[in-house]
C-alpha cells in the first residue's frame, strides 16, 4: 500500500484543493491530508478565515481523503514522522522544493518520494483570488456598497 501525505492550510475551500486532493490520492493507495494549525497560518500566511478543526473535517469529507489530521504547531516534521508517508504530495505553489522535503524526511528516518502536482489555469484557484474577487464585487468592502 502507497500512503500519499498532502498539506495545506485549505481555508475556503475551492476547486484547486480538490484538484490538489484529487491529484495526490492518484499517486497512490492511502491519501492522508495534514491541514495547518491556526497558530501556523497566523505564523506564515495571515488570520484563518475557518478554524483548524472546521478545516479538518470539512477536508476529511472530500471523496479523495481517506484521512484529515492536525498538522503540529512547532515543527512539521514530527507529523512526518508520524504519518510515515511513501510519497509527499506538493501542490503547484508550495514553496518546499522535492529535493529538500525528501533530504528532510530522509532525515527524520522517513524516505519518502516529494511529488509536485501540477496546477489548473483559472482565477478561482486559490483563496486570495477569492477574496480579491469578493472584495471587487463588493465595491472594496466587506459590506458591500
């Protein structure tokens, strides 16, 4: 059995998560989705619209999940080691190169293949084209005119 690992934060969930997701349970067998601590989100991106544990279930409940869990709040890795993936799945605008995650893991006592799924052209595939498309048909506030 190949256990694929994905990660992400995957506040207001749109089409290029379940493409993401999608892409990452045809690599393999198992596909277990780490989604980021509200603590990490504020720490490396901005406030989380959806708290973690929303964002958890709501994950676990697409079709190609088989499993969500709460990724830690200190080091990334440790959840590596305990999920023990064969292969990392990293969606198309992940920062982490294959090279270093797998050098990592490697590490930690993980070896593990680091896969980039490719992305889909379109403006709705992220959460900041969301909001940008929300705040533009609101007249640049959040109520609206």
């Amino acid at each position: 059995m190949v256990r694929v690992m994905a990660t992400g934060v995957f506040d207001l969930l749109h089409p290029g998560h379940l493409h993401y997701l999608t892409e990452a349970k045809h690599l393999g067998d198992e596909l277990v989705v780490v989604v980021a601590r509200d603590a990490t989100v504020r720490k490396l991106k901005r406030e989380p619209i959806v708290k973690e544990e929303t964002r958890r279930a709501m994950v676990e409940s697409l079709k190609p999940v088989d499993r969500a869990i709460l990724g830690s709040e200190t080091d990334m890795f440790d959840t590596v080691a305990k999920v023990k993936p064969d292969i990392i799945a990293l969606g198309f605008d992940q920062r982490w190169e294959e090279a270093d995650i797998e050098a990592k893991c490697a590490a930690r006592g993980v070896p593990c293949r680091a896969v980039r799924v490719g992305g889909v052209p379109g403006e709705m595939y992220s959460t900041r084209a969301i909001v940008r498309k929300i705040l533009t048909l609101n007249g640049g506030t959040p109520g609206g005119p």
